[in-house]
C-alpha cells in the first residue's frame, strides 16, 4: 500500500457532490492491515451506516484503488 498524500485525498473530497469529510477521514485513516479488501469492506459498511451518496462512495473507493495499486 502506498499511503496518499493530502494533495491526492484532496483532489478525490473536491469531486462534485462528495461530502468532503467523509472522504477526508475514511482516506486518511486507510489501514495497510486491512488491505484492500478489508477497505473496501470498511466501505461498504460505513456507506451503508452513514448513507453516503454514490459520488462519495465513488471518490472513496478511486483512492483505495489509488493507494493498493488498483
């Protein structure tokens, strides 16, 4: 995994209808333990908790890409 930078997780909170903080928080505190897979359930179900829009979830999930290599 290669950590993101602020620039990058900046870039993916500025996307149109994204709720900045939910982008901000999930992608700054992604955990090499976990894995991909492990974010990407960590996605899921805090999407589902939170109700996050699709372009939230859509900017979240560019940055797990972006950070495993995807």
């Amino acid at each position: 995994m290669q950590p993101l930078t602020n620039e990058q997780i900046e870039k993916l909170a500025s996307k149109s209808g994204v709720k900045r903080v939910a982008v901000e928080n999930f992608l700054g505190t992604l955990d090499e333990r976990a894995g991909r897979k492990g974010s990407m359930w960590n996605l899921r179900n805090d999407s589902l908790s939170y109700k996050w829009n699709a372009a939230t979830v859509e900017a979240i999930l560019d940055g797990i890409k972006l950070a495993f290599g995807v």
